[in-house]
C-alpha cells in the first residue's frame, strides 16, 4: 500500500511540474528570494507611475491600483505560460512620454493620449503573431536601437532634475538651475544620491530606500502628510475602460502610435534578451527558450494595460537583481507578481510620496539607460551621428516620437550620401519613409 505524500511534498512536486526546477538547478527557496529581490528592485514604479500618470490628469489612486494589478497579471502570466524569471511592469519613458509631450504639451486629452498607446499595444502584438516583429528587431541596426534608448534615458533624466526642482523653465536659456537652497530641491538631490551610492555597492533595493527616507524627511518637513498605511484598494472606475479608442484613431496621432508601439518593441524584447542571457537561457543568436509565448504574454500584457488606465508594460531589467541570486525560472517572475497584489492595499503610503521623491528614481532610470551610448562605434560617423541625432533630439525637441523621425532620416542620409547605401536595410529605409511622409503631410 502506498504512502500517502504531505501537503508539502504534493505543493513541491506541484511546482516542479509546473517550473521544471530541477532541471534549471534550482529550488524553492531560491526562487522565492530571487522574487522578492526583484520585487524590492521595481516596486518603485507603484510611486512613480502615479505621479507622471497625475501629471496628464488622472486619478492617482486608481492609477496607483491599476499599476499594481497589471504589474501582478503580468509578472503571473510571464511565470505560467513562458517559465522565464522576467517580471513586468508598466514601462518608464513612455509614461513620461505620453503625460508630459501627448497630453501636457500637445494637448491631448489624456483618454484620447491612452487610445494612442492602446493602438500601439495592439500594433506590436499584431507584428508578434505575424512575427514580423523577430525581422525589425533583426534589422534595426545597433546604433539607432542604442540611440532610442539613450534619448529616453535623456528625457526621463530631464524630467526627474524638473520634478525635483533642480533645473526650472528660463525665457532667455530655455532651462536653468534651480533654488539649490530649497530643502525639496536638497531632498531631491539627496535621494538620487542614496540611489546611486547604494547601487554602487550593490544594494538591490536602493531606489525603494531613497523613496522612503526622503518621505519621511518630507513629512518631518512638513511637505508631507501621514494618511495611514493598510486600506482597501480605491475605485479604479475614473481610469479603467476610460480610454478613446476611436478619438485616437486619426493621422495627428499616427506618429506617436507608430513610436510607442516601436520603443515598447525594442524596450521589451532587449529587455527580455539581456535578462535571459544573464541567467545563461539564451543561445549564440540571442533566442531563449518559450520565447514566443515570451513576446505574446508581454504584447497582451500591453494591450490590457493601456485599456484598464495605465502606460505599455514591458519586461523590467530589474529582473537582472533576482537572477543574480539565483532566480533561473517563471516561479520568480510568480513571486513578483503576488507581491504586487499585496501592494495594492498599501495605497495610503503610495499617496504620501511627494514628488521630488521620486525624481531621484527617474534621474537614475535615466543614467542607466543613457549608458548603452559606450556601445556606439564613434570612430563611425555614420553610426554615430545618427544615434547622437537620435539621443540628443528626443530631451530638446521635448519628443520621443521626433527624435527616433530625425534618427532614422539621419541614418538614411549618412549610408547614402557617403556611398554605403548597401548597409541600408528594407526596414530602416521603410521607418525613414513613412516618417519624411508625416512630416510632409501630416504635422
């Protein structure tokens, strides 16, 4: 007669059927650390988000909630369907793209701006299941790709000095520097600093402790007010279901769709490289195993997230923290998503956080990814100026969307003009194209 198994012994032999453990050589314990490290490296963004979310004029506290739900459905789905220790989350640069350019300087309204990232959402899942999006990310060379995001990188680390006062709007320079006397401004650049000194030594939760202490100086301030800790979730009804799909529908639009739907591309699948390849998936070419199923659970993760109030979600680089200490499988990636359901009855905390707090976070977003610059070849001027016009272009033109225009134009331009027209790939002189065509008859 055969031994009945524990309680314990069913759940573990559960999650190695599920996770393939073993195979990966790993274990429980491992992945549940690895979890939270990653948790602890990314639940900024449930601060964060809100506040650049707030700025376009939406509910904070409902955008608080929905950044925590898709973060949570996101994470769950990567772990379950593509078994890879990579979390999601709602992307950072294309928040601040569609609240301070779409609807704070074009004047969108934010439904109509939110319709915008919906299509775009909608677009790269349509290029995933044709999987046309495996031939651009093929055939966008190095230069722009590093360009894009280093001009994003640019753009949030402008936005985070504003936020935190260190740099003001001046009628003869454009810009200045601030009141450095402020005790905010000081709080601000006191924040960034703790990022930076402690992810220097390595401390996986660096940005989460800078958020915290710089609230709490604030509320010793004054700046700051206590509202609690632990309540139920806030009605998401101001935000969820709220976007205009068919208002967003026009050519005026057709370039920002056209951007967030490009940046998401190359933000989540780099991402979801770099991460792989850290935990030793990937093979000579950059593929990783499911990952197909990979890029279908991020695109739909996309398309619902831009639908229930919040910005594209993407694989998060943060992921990079749980694999370094062990995290091999999608039960990492289970674990990040359940801490952020628990997240989501913490709001008071969330509404506490004042603005120059998080701008320390966003300056810091900003110097990692304005570092990918090093892999351009700036012995190459035809490389190198059209990623320096792509980078530079998207902080001073005070747009994403015409920064990646004028990068593919300048690529075009330089390949041909300096007879290399044969590095001109079909889809660098299509994107090019279309962009000399919006802004022919469009803008």
């Amino acid at each position: 007669m055969s031994q009945q198994q524990t309680p314990l012994a069913e759940k573990q032999g559960l999650l190695e059927r599920v996770f393939k453990l073993r195979e990966h050589g790993t274990n429980a314990r491992t992945e549940v650390i690895a979890g939270f490290t990653t948790f602890l490296t990314m639940v900024y963004i449930v601060f964060v988000n809100p506040q650049i979310l707030g700025a376009a004029g939406m509910d904070t506290q409902a955008v608080f909630v929905t950044t925590c739900l898709i973060a949570a459905v996101g994470s769950i789905l990567m772990g379950l369907f593509a078994n890879l220790p990579v979390a999601l989350a709602p992307a950072m640069g294309l928040n601040a793209f569609f609240a301070f350019v779409v609807v704070g300087a074009m004047g969108v309204s934010w439904q109509v701006g939110m319709g915008a990232i919906f299509w775009g959402a909608v677009g790269l899942l349509i290029l995933t299941l044709l999987r046309v999006r495996y031939w651009i990310i093929a055939n966008i060379p190095l230069s722009l790709r590093v360009g894009i995001t280093s001009g994003i990188g640019l753009f949030i680390g402008m936005m985070g000095l504003k936020n935190a006062g260190v740099i003001v709007a001046n009628t003869d320079t454009l810009v200045s520097i601030g009141d450095l006397t402020s005790h905010s401004v000081l709080l601000g650049i006191l924040g960034f600093f703790i990022i930076v000194i402690l992810a220097s030594r390595n401390f996986h939760a660096a940005v989460l402790v800078s958020i915290v202490v710089t609230t709490v100086l604030g509320l010793l301030l004054g700046d700051v007010h206590y509202n609690g800790i632990v309540s139920a979730p806030p009605s998401v009804t101001s935000v969820v279901g709220q976007v205009d799909l068919a208002g967003s529908l026009n050519m005026g639009l057709a370039g920002i769709i056209f951007s967030f739907m490009l940046v998401n591309l190359f933000d989540s699948s780099g991402t979801l490289i770099g991460v792989t390849d850290k935990a030793g998936l990937t093979d000579a070419k950059g593929q990783f195993p499911r990952m197909k199923q990979a890029l279908l659970v991020d695109s739909i993760s996309s398309v619902a997230g831009s639908f229930i109030g919040t910005s594209s979600i993407t694989a998060y680089i943060e992921s990079t923290s749980g694999v370094s200490v062990g995290g091999r499988t999608g039960m990492m990636a289970v674990v990040v998503g359940l801490l952020f359901v628990l997240v989501i009855f913490l709001s008071p905390l969330a509404s506490m956080v004042p603005t120059y707090a998080a701008a320390g976070a966003l300056i810091y977003v900003g110097v990692l990814m304005t570092s990918s610059l090093a892999r351009v070849k700036w012995d190459d001027l035809t490389e190198a100026v059209p990623a320096f016009i792509t980078a530079v272009m998207m902080p001073f033109s005070f747009s994403i969307t015409e920064g990646i225009a004028l990068g593919f134009i300048t690529y075009c331009i330089m390949k041909i003009f300096t007879g290399r027209w044969r590095d001109l790939s079909l889809c660098v002189a299509i994107v090019a194209l279309l962009f000399i065509l919006k802004i022919a008859f469009v803008d």
